[in-house]
C-alpha cells in the first residue's frame, strides 16, 4: 500500500515539473510611453507601470502612429504578454474591439 501511494505521489510530482508555465496574460491599459528605437513600450494598468519588450514585435510605421494616436488620445488597448525572464515580451497588441496591430515575429 505504501509503495502505491509513494508511486502515485511520485507521478503528481513529475507531472507538475513538465508543465509549461509560459502562458499570455492579457493587460488593457494606456499607453504612457512608446519607444521604438528601445524597442520598449510602457502601459499604465491599474494605477501600475508595465515595461513591455518590443524586441520580438513587428510593427510598421503606420502602426506605430496608430498607437502613438491611442497614446494621445488616452484610448485604452490590450495587450497580451509572455513573461520570460522577467520581461515582458508583447505576443499581441489590439484594440478593445479587437483590431489586431502588428504581429509577433517569428
């Protein structure tokens, strides 16, 4: 009996350590400050300033005006993120009726 329960605990446990937990959140918010030469972009959500990575982000310039626009204008946008390695890597950015800007690059 003890031997069952050890190997059931056993599998839980190697189970739980081959989980991927890489997953996108999704933030709405304002943008405070978009800096492409750094390939940084910063979002106001919730009263907290969120430093998102550009770097594996395509945008082209009439995005980028688009999004200087929302900027601005102080209209809100989504933004879906992976955190690796503690930074904040941008997989989608859209507006909230669901306009897609720029792609990941691959």
């Amino acid at each position: 009996m003890k031997i069952n329960l050890f190997k059931i605990l056993l599998c839980f446990c190697l189970i739980s350590c081959t989980v991927v937990t890489n997953t996108n959140e999704r933030y709405t918010g304002y943008i405070t400050e978009l800096n492409y030469n750094n390939k940084t972009l910063i979002m106001k959500v919730e009263n907290k300033l969120i430093n998102f990575e550009l770097a594996n982000y395509k945008l082209d310039i009439i995005t980028l005006n688009h999004l200087k626009q929302h900027m601005l204008s102080g209209e809100p946008l989504s933004i879906e993120s992976e955190k690796i390695n503690g930074k904040y890597n941008i997989t989608k950015i859209s507006d909230i009726d669901g306009t897609i800007h720029g792609e990941p690059i691959e």
